[in-house]
C-alpha cells in the first residue's frame, strides 16, 4: 500500500491591517513551501476578533502597550530586514474590502499569494489607501486578476464567508493576527513562526491546552 501523499493543511488567520501578519507572511509562507503544506487563507475582520475574545482595538489600549508596540515593530522591522512604515498615510482604514478580495480570489481558483504581498506591500510599504475600491482595481488589473473579484468581494456571498472565518476563528481558539492553525495547534504572531517550523521539523503530536 502506498503511503499517503495529501499534502497537510495549515489554516492562516490574518488581515491585511496587521503589520504583524505582514511581518509573518513571507517566512510563513517559507515554512510552508519547504514542509509541503497546503494553506487555507482565512482573512478575519479583526476588530470583531478583538471584541469577541476580549481584546482590545490599539486605540483604547494603555499608552504603555501602544509605546511597546513601537518598540516591536522596530525590532522585527530590523530583524526581518523588511522596510515598512510604522504609522502609514492610510492606516488605521476599514480593511473589509481588501481582506474580502483576499476571499474572492481563492473562491474564484486564482492563487491569493501574489495578492495578499501586494496588498500588505500597498498598505506598509507604498502608502497607498487599500480602503479604497479605486485603489484596489489598479492593484487587481496590476496582477492581471479581473476587476470582476472585487464585485464579487462586496457581494453577500463573500461577506457570509468573511463572517463564517469569524466564527471558525473563534471556534479555534484564534484571537489575534496572524494565527497559524496546524492540527488543531494555535501559533498566535509572527514571532511564533519558529516553533511552527519545530513543530513540523519533529513531527510531533500537536499540543493542547488539555492535559
């Protein structure tokens, strides 16, 4: 009998309007080339993640939190040796209709990869408001996908999927961006990547919170 060669899956948990799930996304994505996984993108409107799992906007955090975050995004931005703007011209902005392109194209049969970088390089890197539908036909037409994906990401269709990611999430036990899900296992932040790549290096069972 043959063995079983069904790549595995791992379920990516993200927005657009992370710069941590910016930060994780090329090493990620690495990571899953070199262990052959198969990714399941599942973008997530994280304010609703916040608020359902007791986290909380940047905004309302504590100055201490958002002076550290700072600090962070200093340190990773080095350690990565990725050039990014800390505070974008057009960030904070609605990310709805850039994750939800995102979904269009996977349910389209379009590879998101080269969507999803570009989109986090529009907002991180080129200043550019991804907020906007305008903006987003001339990164769609960039990579020669149809503007026909973003009618189709403000449709209700994509919003039940966008919702249902949600609460898939939640199920999960997934509250924040990026969340990398293997076998049930949650790897919460790009500084999480490592023991992904461990945990698949050993091939060990996954971890729970139950004993």
């Amino acid at each position: 009998m043959s063995a079983d060669t069904t790549p595995r899956t791992i379920f990516h948990y993200f927005s657009i309007h992370s710069p941590w799930a910016f930060l994780g996304y090329a090493p990620f994505a690495e990571v899953a080339r070199r262990h052959g996984l198969r990714v399941e993108h599942r973008p997530v409107q994280l304010g609703e993640l916040f608020s359902q799992t007791g986290g909380l906007p940047l905004p309302r955090r504590h100055p201490v939190r958002q002076r550290y975050r700072m600090t962070e995004l200093k340190r990773w931005r080095e350690k990565r040796g990725v050039e990014f703007e800390l505070k974008p011209a057009f960030w904070p902005y609605e990310p709805a209709l850039a994750d939800r392109a995102v979904i269009a194209t996977i349910v389209a049969g379009i590879d998101p990869d080269p969507l999803i970088r570009r989109l986090f390089a529009g907002v991180w890197q080129r200043q550019e408001n991804m907020a906007d539908p305008a903006a987003l036909l001339g990164v769609l037409a960039e990579l020669g996908i149809s503007a026909d994906v973003l009618i189709e990401a403000a449709g209700t269709a994509i919003a039940g999927i966008y919702a249902a990611n949600q609460a898939k999430a939640v199920e999960t036990d997934v509250f924040g961006s990026p969340s990398y899900v293997l076998d049930g296992e949650v790897f919460w932040g790009q500084d999480r990547i490592d023991l992904l790549d461990d945990a698949l290096t050993s091939g060990r069972a996954p971890f729970t919170p139950e004993a």
